[in-house]
C-alpha cells in the first residue's frame, strides 16, 4: 500500500512539471508572438521614409503663373512697352510756354533755364520792337499766339541753325498736333519769312500764304500788305540774263553746307539751283569761295 502511495505520488509530480512545462512554453510562445507583432512596419500613413542616397533629386515642379503681390516691396513683373510708348514722337520733350512776347516769339523753360524761343520760317506784324512803332494786325497775331501756346506745353522742332544772332532759339513750334508756325501763317496773322538753311517746311508755309490771302483772311484783309515772294522754282541751268561763262553751281545741302559744282564735276548735271533757298551762280571759283562756298569733294 505505502508503494502504491509512492508511486501515486510520483505520478503526480510527473503530471505538474509536465504541466508546468507546458504553461511555460505556451507563455515563451505567447510571448513571442506579441514580439513579432511588435516589430512589424507601421502602416503607410504613419511611416516617414528617409530618402536613400542613391535616389536621383525630384523633378522641380512646373512653373506655375501666380497673380502679382500686393505687398508694395515686391519687385514688380517685368512689362513690355507698347509700340506707342517706344515711338519716338511720344518720347519728345515737352516744354512749358513761360510767356508770349508777341506774334513769333515766345518765352519757355528749358530744364530750369528761360530760353527766348523765335518761330522759323514766317514774320508777324511788329508790336514790341524798340525802334518801330505797333505794326497793322500786330497785337491780333500776339493774341492768337496767345491763343495757341499761352500757358501750355509746346515741342520745339530744330531746323539747320539752332540759334539767332540775338541768341533765341530758332525752332518750328508744335502744340498737340497743331503746328503753330504753319497755323498763323494759314489764318493769316503771319507772312512767310524764310532764310537758309533753315527751310525744311518753306513748301507748306508758301502753300499756306496763298490759300490765306486768297481767302482774305487776317493781316491780308486788314492791312496793306506785301507778300513775301513765292520760292522760285529750282533750276539746272543758268537764268537768263546770266553773265555769260557763269556756270558754276553754288549748291546748299540739307546740312547747310554751301558746296560748288564747276561743269567738271560728276554731281553736276544732276544739281539744281534754288535761288529762293539761298543757292546762287558762279562766274568762278574763286568768287564762289569768296562768297563761302567750298568744291565739292568728288570734283577732279
């Protein structure tokens, strides 16, 4: 019977270490498995992936047009010109008329400085010269004058000469569109008056005086007047009448060179003499540089 007990005993030490053996091992198991699930990879949404040193760069993204800043020191997008604004007649300088002494003169400021500015190309009556009296339709050209430019802003169109004796400036007058010196001449407040070289518009002002005094208007209605001589027509040959042997051409070119042509030179068959402008005929070389001219230079 006690080795019946023994061994009923032992039996059950047998049983609990097995069990015991197993309870561990399911527990190394369990274990285990938490471990593993543990190490997996986070999900997607959570993961940062570091970029690996081999990988090429992204690609920049495309550009991408964005409205201007209103933040005032932000540069501003550069902006074509228009062809407008690139033209040259909108980029003349424009000047302020200061005062209108009279009929063909005016008074601007130049950068700051007074310049007396005197009209090319035609004349009105006289009212503020110190040795002659207040001539016929002279102050009805001042006011016109005044009518055009007083107080506004004028561009002024050199010619050839730039100043006068008395140190004006000689310029063709513009306001907006209207061309002043032409204008007063149309309207007859003014006579042509041209001398050379500076006769780039004499065709129009001589247009313009005929159609006035053929329409009675202004000094031409008013007053006992003279007409300035129409520009004469311009010749290849000698005048009649000419001293014979006066052959040589005294030519003046756009630039108010006073050039000759003797009947050797290549350029003269083909210049004409414009007696009107101021060009003229020579019995001789010699008398055509007395007077200022020079040979032309493809002369022999």
């Amino acid at each position: 019977m006690n080795e019946a007990h023994s061994t009923g005993a032992t039996l059950r030490r047998r049983r609990g270490s097995d069990l015991h053996t197993l309870m561990v091992a399911a527990l190394a198991a369990l274990f285990g498995c938490a471990k593993a699930v543990d190490d997996r990879p986070s999900p997607v949404g959570d993961e940062v992936v570091e970029p690996q040193a081999s990988e090429a760069p992204a690609p920049a993204p495309a550009a991408v047009e964005t409205r201007p800043s209103d933040d005032a020191s932000a540069p501003a997008a550069p902006t074509r010109a228009s062809k407008r604004e690139r033209s040259p007649a909108t980029k003349s300088q424009l000047y302020e008329v200061v005062r209108v002494v009279d009929g063909d003169t005016i008074a601007v400021d130049v950068d700051g400085t007074l310049e007396r500015v005197r009209y090319i190309g035609m004349d009105t009556p006289e009212t503020v010269h110190p040795r002659k009296p207040v001539e016929c339709f002279g102050k009805e050209a001042s006011a016109k004058n005044a009518a055009l430019v007083g107080g506004k802003r004028v561009r002024l169109e050199r010619d050839v000469t730039d100043r006068d004796r008395y140190g004006r400036l000689l310029r063709y007058v513009w306001v907006d569109d209207v061309f002043v010196n032409l204008e007063l001449v149309r309207e007859g407040f003014a006579m042509v008056s041209t001398y050379p070289p500076d006769v780039e518009h004499t065709d129009a002002f001589v247009a313009a005086q005929k159609e006035a005094r053929e329409a009675n208007r202004g000094l031409w209605k008013s007053c006992p007047v003279e007409a300035a001589p129409e520009k004469p027509r311009a010749s290849a040959t000698p005048p009649k009448g000419l001293e014979e042997g006066c052959t040589i051409k005294g030519n003046i070119n756009a630039r108010g060179d006073k050039i000759y042509h003797r009947p050797d030179c290549p350029s003269y068959a083909r210049t004409k003499i414009d007696e009107g402008a101021g060009q003229r005929w020579f019995c001789s070389p010699a008398e055509a540089e007395a007077a200022g001219w020079r040979v032309a230079k493809n002369c022999p």
